[in-house]
C-alpha cells in the first residue's frame, strides 16, 4: 500500500471539513471537532510555509557559503603566490607557513 503525500492528507481533510461545514445544520454535535480541524489545518499550513521559508534560508546560506569559500581559496592561493615570490621557490622559510618549498628532483648517478 503507498504512502499518501501530507499534500494529499491536507486535500483530503480539506474536503471533510468542506462537507461537514455544508451539512453543519444536522451535525451540530460535530462542530467543537470541526473547529479543531479546521484550526489544525490553518496550524499546518502556517508551519509548512515556515518550513519552506526555512529551507530557503538554507539554501541561501549554502550559496553564501560558498561563495566565501571560493573567495578565500582565490585569496590563499594569491597570498601563497605572494609568498613565493617574497621568499623564492626553494627557501625553507615557506615551511613556516605551511607550504613545500621547490626541491630539484633527485636523480642517482650513474
């Protein structure tokens, strides 16, 4: 048996609660129930938009993230550039700041 989506379940209490309001004249005993659905519903719609605000949020944030993120790669890669360039390639002191200095490969004589 398939789940039913919460989009389908609020449709469906929408259409109970649509029928008995209709009828309400012989269900009078039904109203204190009726009100409670309906306020539920209202409830549940209410949270729903929150949660898509918050998702949004979200997904704004990410996109805020990364942007910085890439921005502080492009200005590490600058500054490491930046250090080279100071320091030159091969100078242990670029050690100190985390980086390999430029090293001639070794080769064994023959």
């Amino acid at each position: 048996m398939p789940k039913s989506s919460y989009a389908a379940h609020l449709q469906a209490y929408d259409h109970l609660a649509g029928t008995v309001a209709r009828e309400a004249a012989e269900l009078t005993h039904l109203n204190p129930l009726l009100e409670t659905l309906t306020g539920s519903l209202d409830e549940a719609r209410a949270a729903r938009e929150h949660q898509l605000a918050l998702q949004a949020a979200a997904q704004q944030a990410t996109r805020d993230f990364e942007a910085a993120f890439a921005k502080a790669g492009q200005a590490a890669a600058q500054l490491r550039l930046g250090l080279r360039t100071a320091y030159g390639e091969k100078s242990l002191k670029l050690i100190t700041f985390g980086m390999r200095p430029h090293r001639a490969a070794w080769l064994p004589k023959k």
